[in-house]
C-alpha cells in the first residue's frame, strides 16, 4: 500500500511539474511570437526598411527632358547633380550609402512625366523623387508623390502651385516666378522702361509667370501693352510676332523655353523691332545664347543661382572643381542649380541620420537655414512652415560672343 501510495505520489508530483515545464514553454513560446511585434511597434525603424534605401544606395527619380526641344534643362540640371552626387559617393557616401538616380525622359510633356512618376514610385520604388524640371511636368507629377507621400525635391519652377498650399512633401530650391517677375518689372520701372508687353508659353509656366508680371505692373500702377503666347515645345511664333509687334512696347518679357524664346527674338529682330528682351531664369540661359548666336546681344535673362564665373563665391568654386573633374569644361547657371540643389539635398541626408525614413529626411530638410547651414553664398532658410528656401533673384545680361555679363 505504502509503495502504491508512494508511487501514486510521485506520479502526481510528476504530472504536476510537467505541466509547469509545458506552461513554461507555452509561455516562452508567446513571448517569442509577441517580442519582435512590441520591438516593431516600439521602434518601426529598426524592424524594415524604407522604400529606396538599402545598406548599401539610396534611390531617386527624375523625371525630366532628355530629348526634344527643351532636353538642355534636364541634361544639365542632371549633370550638376551628379558631379555633387559622385563626390560625395567617392568618399563613402552618406552613412555608407551611395546616392544613385534614376533618370526618366518625359520631353517636357505632362503625360509623360506624370507615366514616369508612377513608375519610379510604384516599380523603380525610389526613396525620393528629385529635379524635376518644368511647371506642367511637375504639377502632373504632384498628385502622385502627394498620396504617395513621396519627397519632391528642388524641381526646376518657380509656380506657386508647388508653394501654395505649403505640401510637406516639396522643397524649392529656387525663387518663385513671382519673386523673378517682380525684380524684372521694378528694374524696368526704374530705368523709364514702362511699356512692357510678355510672350508667353501656353501652359501652366508661361500663364504663372504671366500672373507673375501683371501683379508686379499692378503695384506699379502700370498696365501691360500685349501678351501673345507660343504652344509648349513649338517654335511657331508668327502669331506671337504679329500680335505683339504693332504696340511696339519698349520690353518684351518671355516665359517660354529656349527653343521658342529664340525663335521669336529673330523674328521679332527680322521684324524690324528694336526694343528689349528680358527673360526668366527657366528659359534655359546658355542654351538660349547658343540658339540666339550673333542676335543674343543684349538679351537679359534673371537667375535664381549666383553666377557660374564668379571667383567670390565658395559654392561656385566647388561647382567649378566638380565639374571640371567630371569632365564638364563648360558650367552654367542650370548645372550650378542642380548642383546646389544635390548639395542641400545631401545636407538634409545626413541630418537625418543613419536610420533614414521619408519622414526623417523631411523634418531634417525643415532645419536647414542660414543660422546653422554655410550654403558657400547660397542661403537656404527652410522651416515646418516654409518650404520655399530661397528667393535670390539676380540679373545677367548675354555678350556678343554667347557669353555672360552679371
């Protein structure tokens, strides 16, 4: 009896720790399941990865013009980028990571631009899109990234489209259409020049710089003389020419590209007019006096970068040394704005830290100012509530020999 209690005993003490040591696992076997989820919630940084980042490159997208009339804006712009892009991917990159873009040719077309973002966002899976140029291009491209939520960063326009409402998503490096069209028009006005007639492209840019010169003449208590428009990526400008001409205003203002601007200053000149020409920094300026050759004489153009020449200004001498060391002998102004603007793009990377996210890089963009960025002349005042980092407005004048004077 007393072995069969005995064994009745300890087969009860038995059962009774087997069920501890199995309570035991089943806890621990929860724990296991449950601990990466808290760590997740906890710290979703540490637990994936952000679209376009790997250990090794971060991933952007441009969408520009690579071929067609306006192809020298997207070249450029692209080339100054990259001379900054591989410099600093040469001595290491940013927290080991290499900076690589995808480029994408939309022709200037919004259509196509608007097929590109969907497909560097959703296919490509860039972390950022990155120098997009033009105002119809981009603002096809906004609704995209928007609901995407996608960084787009320094696209060639000065619309108040991509500024008004403030999106979190976009950051201008350059001035406003305003900010140019306003410095242009006060110039004028001060030299005597008041009859000012505008030639315009017929799209989203040409009629946000067309708004931009008629708020300007309207603090000036002046009206405009004519406005004539030229279709987007066309050099027809008969139309233009005999609409604009007979007023004879003494400046004609321009907001079109370079092809089309061209065009239309030799005709006008065939014409027999003999006033002024002034233009928007998006024209393309050297593309422009390459285009114009002997009849560039004298046409002024305003520029949202310091100049390409200058020897006082830090910026300019570290364009120079980087291009000339990606084998670009000649600089200009839109090679100098994609420079600039890769150079505060990888300012914001590093700002935002080893464990890079979207949201990140946007709060770190948000802290860049004059206060505690040196910009080597260039200064960026961006905040939670002003994406708009510059409004440098300066003016330049092309030389009988396709040069610049400033």
């Amino acid at each position: 009896m007393r072995n069969g209690g005995s064994e009745s005993g300890c087969c009860c003490a038995s059962l009774d720790q087997h069920q501890k040591v199995l309570s035991m696992f089943s806890r621990l076997h929860l724990l296991s399941f449950l601990l990466p989820l808290v760590i997740g919630i906890c710290s979703p940084l540490s637990s994936f990865a952000e679209s376009g980042v790997t250990d090794q490159k971060i991933l952007l997208g441009q969408s520009a013009a690579f071929s067609g009339p306006a192809a020298q804006l997207g070249i450029q712009m692209n080339a100054g980028a990259k001379a900054y892009f591989d410099s600093v991917n040469e001595q290491g990159g940013v927290f080991g990571r290499r900076i690589e873009i995808i480029k994408a040719d939309d022709k200037y077309e919004a259509d196509l631009a608007a097929a590109n973002t969907k497909r560097l966002i959703e296919k490509d899976d860039v972390f950022a899109l990155f120098g997009y140029v033009g105002t119809p291009t981009s603002n096809a491209a906004l609704p995209i990234f928007t609901q995407a939520g996608v960084p787009f960063f320094a696209p060639v326009t000065g619309a108040q489209s991509l500024r008004e409402p403030l999106n979190r998503e976009v950051f201008n490096i350059r001035a406003s259409y305003f900010d140019e069209t306003e410095h242009l028009v006060e110039k004028l006005a001060n030299v005597g020049i008041k009859s000012i007639a505008v030639f315009y492209q017929n799209d989203a840019y040409g009629r946000a710089g067309l708004e931009g010169v008629q708020r300007a003449l309207k603090k000036m208590n002046l009206e405009l003389v004519e406005a004539a428009t030229v279709e987007r990526n066309s050099t027809d400008v008969a139309q233009a020419v005999a609409k604009i001409l007979p007023k004879r205003p003494a400046a004609v203002l321009q907001i079109s590209a370079y092809a089309s601007s061209a065009a239309y200053i030799k005709e006008m000149r065939k014409a027999g007019y003999t006033g002024q020409f002034y233009n928007v920094s998006f024209v393309g300026s050297q593309a422009l006096a390459d285009a114009l050759g002997k009849d560039g004489e004298g046409v002024v153009i305003s520029q949202v970068v310091p100049f390409p020449w200058s020897s006082s200004s830090p910026v300019v001498g570290e364009y120079a040394k980087l291009m000339d060391k990606a084998g670009f002998k000649d600089v200009n102004f839109s090679s100098l704005e994609g420079f600039i603007a890769a150079k505060v793009f990888v300012e914001g990377l590093k700002r935002a830290g080893k464990d890079l996210t979207r949201a990140k890089l946007v709060k770190a963009l948000e802290s860049i100012n004059n206060k505690n960025y040196n910009g080597g002349g260039f200064d960026i005042n961006f905040s939670a509530s002003n994406h708009s980092g510059s409004k440098f407005v300066d003016m330049t004048m092309i030389t009988k020999d396709k040069k610049f004077l400033n």
